[in-house]
C-alpha cells in the first residue's frame, strides 16, 4: 500500500505509527481538536492497514540494522585474524555476542536493610525495588 492519498490521513496514520495517541495524531495532522473524530478516523480501516504497513517497516529496518551490524562485526573479526590481532578479534566476538544480548554485565548489590520484619507483600515490594534498580538502562 502507497502513502494514503489524503495528506492529513497520512500525517495521522503516521503519528499513530510513531507511538503518538489518536488525540495527538489528530492534532499534529492539522484537525481541530475532536477526541470523536480521532477515534472514528483511528478504527477506518485503510487508517489501520497503514499504521500496520508503516510499523511492518520500521520491524524490518530495526531486523536489517542488527544483521547488518553483526555481518560488519565478522568482517572485523575476519581481518583482526588475518592481521594476527586477537584482542581485535576477541573484542569483535563480544561486541557480537552483546548485540545479541547473549552478555550481560555484572551487577553488584549491597542490601544495607533488614526484612526480617517485613509482611511477605512487603517483601516482594522491596525485592522488585532492588531488581528494578539493578536492571540496566533500556535504549
């Protein structure tokens, strides 16, 4: 499917695509506010073929970058070996393996509390708490 041949239709399926609700789409697209109409023109069905097809689009790019990256990595690992650079080498493999989340950097924690006096709810609060604060950054 081609862009869609209203502009402002497009402007809306393409900011629906983008994460944007129906109620910002519709604004950022030039309609006056209308959270009705925002919702009519999100359930239109060439709307929602559109939003499909554009992030079926960006799903494909994000797949292509992550092999295209990791086939300059074996390039790199390849002509690392052929110069005789293992620390090259080595590090081309494990920038590979961190791409695809294979590695995982070591956390420490330090607990300075006691639980023996807490509630088994409190408990589990206070362990997502620390498992939250040690999780690494999402991109």
């Amino acid at each position: 499917m081609a862009s869609l041949s209203n502009g402002r239709h497009e402007a809306f399926a393409i900011g629906l695509a983008e994460g944007m609700t129906a109620d910002q789409a519709y604004v950022e697209a030039g309609f006056r506010p209308n959270r009705g109409n925002a919702c009519r023109l999100k359930s239109n069905e060439s709307i929602r073929a559109r939003v499909r097809e554009l992030l079926d689009a960006s799903a494909e790019k994000a797949t292509v970058t992550i092999t295209t990256i990791a086939t300059q990595l074996d390039e790199d690992r390849a002509l690392a070996h052929a110069k005789g650079q293992a620390s090259a080498a080595v590090a081309a493999s494990m920038a590979k393996a961190r791409l695809y989340g294979l590695l995982v950097d070591k956390v420490e924690a330090t607990v300075s509390h006691s639980f023996s006096n807490l509630s088994d709810q409190e408990l589990d609060f206070e362990i997502a708490a620390l498992v939250n604060e040690m999780a690494p950054p999402t991109h």
